[in-house]
C-alpha cells in the first residue's frame, strides 16, 4: 500500500492538521452519502485530534464511530480505549458503536461486533507500535491473529496485562482511507519501515484504498522549523 506522508512540527500541529481533515472529509461524506463511518483505535494521538475536532464543522448527526480495537477490562476502567473516546467526544451526538468487551462470551461477542462493521469504513484512524514490535491497532508480532483471514473481528492473546478484542487485516482493508497519527522520536524507526512497506511489522501489513500519515518532525527525523508551512493535507 502507497502511504501518503505529511510531516508537520509537532504533536499539537499533528492534531490540528488531523482533525481539519477528518473534518472535511466527514462533511464530504455525508453530502455524498448521507452517513460518515469512522473507526479510531486506541492510543494518546487519537484524543488530542478529537479535542480539535471540537471546533470544526463536523455533522455529528450522522456519524458513526467504531473502535479498531479495545482491551478485555470493566467499563470506565482507564486501560479502555472507550473511556477516552466517550470523554475525548463529550457532547457530539456522534453514534458510538463500543467493542462488547465485557460479553461473557467473547468470542460470540467479537462475532456479533463483526456483524455491526460496514461495508466499508470512509476512514479508518491507526497508530503505530515503538521500535521493533510496529503494532497496529492490537495486531501484535507473533500473534495468531495476524493470520486470520476471516472473521473480520478476533481476540487475541494477552498483550501487555490484557487480552483485546481488534479489527483483522481484512476489516481494515474495508477503508476507504487511512488515517495514521504518529508523533515522537521513539516512533522513528517504525515510521521508516512503515512508508517503506514493511511488510515484517504488523502495521506494514494492513491495506486499504488509500493511506495518509501525518507525522510530527520528531518522528520523521526532520528539523521542525524547515516543516512548518505544510500545506493541508487533504482531501
């Protein structure tokens, strides 16, 4: 898959630029098509481009978000993607459609979850593991589940104190667009593998229509003052 990569200066640039566009794209999609579905894994980016989205022209009405992926634990226990989510949303009236994690039978869960999956996702947000390991939503080296090719949602081994409930590669090859935030020096060396196709990291395996990264300088190995003046990204 061909990534698109826009380097911006900083984290709070990786946001503002993020959210601008998700808001544009939401707007496009719902004149086109009436609904605008969204899928968000998990990670600390995902919320600071949400804070900014507060302040865009976004039809919330008709929006519907997903979640990639969700760790095995209570409801509103802080390790769950949806608790920041749901705050990070705060009085969108977006429509939230949560991993039923906490389903005494898990593995009809996942089923059921993959059942509620769209045909196709206009954008799928993604994240991007440290180093060596390049995880993407809970699809994590050396895990079964990275061989499923079919159901579209699967659990998998514990990872890092929790079992998850993710979105398979051929859920998130459902997407019409990726979006993938990632910010910081540690994210380096899984960045340069993941524009280069890596195929060895999870993260490098996952396809969709179209992809487009936005980075910070940090992250990209790039001096912060010579990428101020992007231009925004699209679409």
């Amino acid at each position: 898959m061909h990534h698109e990569l826009q380097v911006v200066a900083d984290p709070d640039a990786v946001a503002g630029t993020a959210a601008a566009f998700v808001a544009r794209l939401a707007r496009a999609c719902v004149q086109a098509h009436g609904r605008f579905t969204f899928a968000v894994s998990g990670g600390h980016t995902p919320w600071a481009m949400f804070a900014r989205l507060a302040h865009e022209d976004v039809p919330w009405e008709h929006v519907a978000v997903f979640q990639v992926d969700e760790r095995v634990a209570p409801d509103g226990d802080p390790d769950r993607n949806l608790t920041h989510l749901r705050e990070s949303l705060g009085a969108a009236p977006a429509e939230v459609i949560a991993v039923p994690v906490n389903d005494a039978a898990l593995d009809a869960a996942a089923t059921a979850y993959g059942r509620s999956l769209p045909e196709r996702f206009d954008l799928v947000h993604l994240g991007l593991g440290l180093g060596p390991d390049g995880h993407t939503a809970s699809l994590v080296p050396q895990d079964p589940v990275l061989e499923v090719s079919d159901p579209s949602v699967a659990l998998t081994t514990p990872y890092m104190g929790h079992q998850r409930m993710t979105l398979t590669y051929p859920a998130l090859a459902r997407a019409q667009q990726v979006l993938w935030l990632i910010t910081g020096a540690d994210k380096r060396e899984p960045l340069s593998r993941l524009v280069a196709g890596d195929r060895s990291i999870p993260a490098g395996r996952a396809e969709a229509a179209a992809s487009l990264v936005l980075a910070d300088a940090a992250a990209a190995g790039r001096d912060p003052a010579r990428v101020g003046a992007q231009p925004p990204a699209g679409p």
